[in-house]
C-alpha cells in the first residue's frame, strides 16, 4: 500500500522548525537559528540556546519563550508574534488536527470540546467586523494549508465528496465505506470534507482498510445506534470513538471541513484533519490536493458546487492534465439532479472528455478512476 500521510520530518532545505525535536535537531546541525521560522513551539525550557544563539531574521510564531529571551531574539533581529491568550484554536499551528484533539474533553459533552468552542468563537466574531479577528482566522487557514502540503506530500490522493445527509445504517453509507475501504487497500490516500455522511462513511472505509473485512460489518452496526449527528453530536461522535477503540491503529486519512458549517461536526475516523474557517478555502484545497481524482457521490447543492469547482480546472487545464472524474448513481446525476448531460457537453472534445465516467453502482467507482486514470 502507499505509505500513509505521517507528520512530516524536517528536508535539508526546510526553513520550518514545527516541533521542540526539530528545535533541538537544528541546533545541534546548525548552531543557529538564524532564518529559520519557528511555529507554535513551546520554547520556555530552551532558553539557554535563545540567549545564546544567531536569531537574526528568524521569526517566531506564537512561541511561548522566558521574558527575557524574547527581548534578547528580538533585539538580535527576530520577529517575534507572541502566542494569542484566550483563543479556543492556535493560529500559528505546525500540524493539521487529530479527532483527539478536536473531540477532547467529549465526555463532558460535545460543547466542551476545542472543535465546538472554536465555533462559538467563529459564530461570535464573524459578523462584528473585527479586522484582529478576520486576521487570527486567515493566519490560521494559512497555517492549515502549509500543514496540508507537508502532509500530502507525494501521496496519490482521491477525494471522495457526498452529502452530510447519507445516514449510518443505510445501505448507501454501507456503499460509501466499501468505497473508500477499496481506495485505500489500492494504495490511495482518501480525502473528504470530514464530515458526516458520505464523508464519515468514506473515511470510515479507509480507517478499515488494515483489518479483515469482518471489522467492516461489524462497525457499521455498531455505528447505526446513532444514524446522524442530529440530535446529538455527542452520542453522535461516542459512537466513532467506540469503533475505534474497539479496533486501534486503523488506516490514516484525510478529512477537511469548515467551521462555515459549524454545526456539522467533523468526524473521528479521518486520522488527519485541515479544518478551516474559510469555506472557499476549503473547497478549493480539497479538490486541488486530489491528485489522483475525485468520486462524487449522490448529494445536493455542495456536491453539486463540488463537481464544477473540479470541472472548471479540467476543463481549461489549470492545474495541468485533467484528473479522472467519477460520478456514482446514473439516476441521480441524469434525472433527479442532471449534472452529467452538462458535464459531458463541456467536456466533449475536450482532454478532460477521456478523464469523466458516470457509474451506477458505488461498487464500480474504483475500477472506474483506475481506467481513467491509466
């Protein structure tokens, strides 16, 4: 299988130090900190190596240091943006999010938790004009995004877009973790919106990629005791942490959803999540990291925005050479929502006309990107 997405190690050329390991690796290889950019790292114990050290031109992101190390790293030339006290997010942050940190303290109830309180804060400060405010969120997008590329970095990914609206318990969201379960063992890193629905079922595919496909079943049955999020997140998400502390160590992927959407929660089976405040940025991220194509499943007006933000490119080849398309559920993308009469007539004679397929069974989808994509 392809290796799955880790936290990235520091290349030779890499300016980034975005762990205290990497701190210490860069001094004892360098000598200096001299241009290097230090990102939400507590350095409050190294204060020997900033007394002591080159700084200049370095920049320090929201790295908790001793007083008097900050004023000798500024005074040497260093940038220096000081953490942001009373945030319920980082936005200097080095890595893309887990499930435990976004769910922890899920015991006490969803709303105690960093991803709902990040929310609140975003509902609160969204509207009120705050230019502080609107720039805490871009840095933090921004620093999601540069977390992203190091993580994905030489993965073949597929992403996997479907509605929040697909329940656990029906043979659809059964359909859509197969899928995903198939993408994985065939070497694919899966990417969703990492929500609900078809996104928690697909991540929830990959997650059992490792194990025999019993666990599958099983989990899926375990998982229906709370088909949606409504009207409880928390029995919602106590019931993803139970599959996987029933079955540790399953397969990595990648989820990436929206505080925009605040009230669909992201789920717990994508072992890596880019959550945003922006959902423009979002959705354009989502689809420009998948490399290796995309599958729509039946969904409404996201999916919908989500086939033709993926369209827009292939078709004028922005990105480079179109990336296989596939679209699942020939009565929903002909009758009921008739995206695919459009698709193809964009598409016709153009590169991107080789590089579309519409199936009808989810089944078929893998096989599907594997021929487009050959």
């Amino acid at each position: 299988m392809h290796p799955t997405p880790a936290q990235p190690h520091r290349a030779a050329h890499d300016r980034e130090i975005e762990s205290l390991a990497e701190f210490d690796e860069v001094v004892a290889e360098h000598g200096t900190l001299a241009r290097f950019r230090v990102q939400a790292v507590d350095l409050t114990g190294r204060t020997s190596a900033l007394l002591s050290l080159d700084t200049s031109d370095a920049v320090f992101l929201g790295c908790p240091m001793d007083p008097e190390a900050a004023a000798r790293v500024r005074a040497a030339g260093a940038l220096v943006f000081p953490p942001v006290p009373g945030l319920p997010f980082d936005p200097y942050r080095g890595f893309v999010y887990t499930p435990e940190e976004l769910f922890e303290s899920l015991d006490e109830g969803y709303e105690a938790t960093p991803d709902a309180r990040a929310y609140a804060w975003f509902q609160r400060t969204k509207a009120d004009g705050d230019v502080f405010s609107s720039m805490l969120r871009a840095v933090h997008d921004d620093a999601v995004s540069d977390a992203l590329d190091e993580l994905l970095a030489g993965a073949r990914v597929v992403g996997v877009m479907g509605g929040h609206a697909m329940a656990r318990g029906t043979d659809a969201y059964a359909g859509a973790a197969r899928l995903g379960r198939e993408l994985a063992r065939a070497g694919f890193t899966v990417a969703t919106g990492g929500g609900p629905g078809a996104m928690e079922a697909a991540n929830l595919g990959a997650y059992a990629a490792p194990f025999d496909d019993a666990m599958l079943e099983e989990s899926l049955l375990l998982l229906a005791k709370a088909p949606s999020f409504r009207p409880s997140v928390t029995d919602w998400a106590r019931a993803a942490f139970e599959v996987r502390d029933r079955w540790p160590g399953g397969g990595a992927s990648v989820g990436i959803p929206t505080w925009f959407y605040g009230h669909e929660p992201p789920n717990a089976f994508a072992a890596h999540i880019a959550k945003y405040f922006a959902n423009a940025t979002r959705e354009d991220g989502l689809l420009a990291r998948s490399t290796a194509g995309v599958v729509f499943l039946p969904g409404a007006a996201g999916t919908v925005q989500e086939v033709f933000d993926n369209a827009t490119p292939n078709y004028y080849e922005s990105r480079g050479e179109p990336t296989p398309m596939v679209l699942v559920d020939r009565a929903h993308w002909t009758e009921r929502l008739p995206v695919w009469p459009l698709l193809r007539a964009l598409a016709r004679e153009r590169p991107m006309e080789s590089r579309i397929a519409l199936v009808d069974r989810i089944e078929q989808a893998p096989e599907a990107l594997k021929r487009l994509a050959g």
